[in-house]
C-alpha cells in the first residue's frame, strides 16, 4: 500500500495541471516523433526511433508517478487547521535565539517543498518542519542539523 502524501489544495492543483499537460499535449507530440521515426525505415538502426521509444516511456513514467501521487493525496484544508499551533498548510515566523535573524516558513507536504520559494517553502518530514509541527506562539525549539544546533523561538502562525 502506498503511503499518504499530504498537500495543500495549490500543490494538488499544480500536480493535475501537469498531468493535464503530459496526458493531452506532450503524449501527443512524442507519438508524433515516435511516427515520423518509425517512418524512415529500418528500426534496428534508427536513433531517433530509440530517442522516442525512450522518451515515451520516461513520459509515462512520469504521468503515472502523478497520478499515483494524486489518488494517494490527503488535502490539507486550511480553513480546518487551527492557527494556534504550527501545522501544515500553516505559515510560521521564527526568530533565531542566537543571530536575532528572523525567516519565515510554510509547513508543507513532501512533495511541494521548495526551500528557494518566498517565503520558504519546508516539507513536514524536514528536520525544521518536523520540530517545529505542534508547537505554539513563544515557545523555543532546539533543532538538530547536521552544522549544529539552532534554537528558534515561534513568533507568529498564521494561515
């Protein structure tokens, strides 16, 4: 049985959106390809035969990781998730104890972590999203990472 992936409604959007793309404009370009190279002959020796047979497969291969991703989905339904305590789906703003810096956070599943995006966005299996998954406004949480420790005080949750 395949595990639960957790998304937001935005992240389980964007999974369809590209589905959408590869079942009924890309499926239908690479048949194209595979067509024309299949119509120059000889497929023992043809390259651009084998370009598309492989690039067929790794299409769908990748259409059928996003609908598996997609029937496995748990949404996330921001208005049931409680602002009170960090969660996913929720957005926290932490201050380092030690440098003062402050950053910003979006708990998200797995799948739609983006460490680059604005604010930052951090998966809930991360070693900063998984200590910080419960704990409310004020409290102080010590975080193990690979450079060190980092000690991060939760100034505010909010959705």
């Amino acid at each position: 049985m395949s595990e639960e992936i957790l998304l937001t409604q935005e992240g389980y959007d964007k999974l369809e959106a590209e589905r959408d793309e590869l079942v009924s404009v890309r499926r239908k370009e690479v048949s194209e390809r595979l067509k024309e190279a299949i119509s120059y002959g000889d497929l023992s020796e043809n390259a651009e035969y084998d370009a598309a047979k492989n690039e067929q497969a790794e299409l769908e291969e990748r259409i059928h990781k996003l609908e598996t991703m997609m029937r496995n989905a748990k949404i996330i339904n921001e208005d049931e998730v409680s602002g009170d305590q960090v969660n996913v789906g929720l957005k926290v703003r932490v201050k380092d104890t030690g440098s003062g810096e402050e950053q910003e956070f979006v708990i998200v599943g797995s799948t739609e972590a983006d460490p680059f995006a604005e604010p930052a966005k951090i998966s809930n299996e991360s070693l900063v999203g998984q200590n910080l998954l419960g704990k409310r406004i004020g409290e102080v949480v010590e975080i193990l990472v690979p450079d060190g420790a980092l000690q991060y005080r939760i100034e505010e949750i909010s959705k």
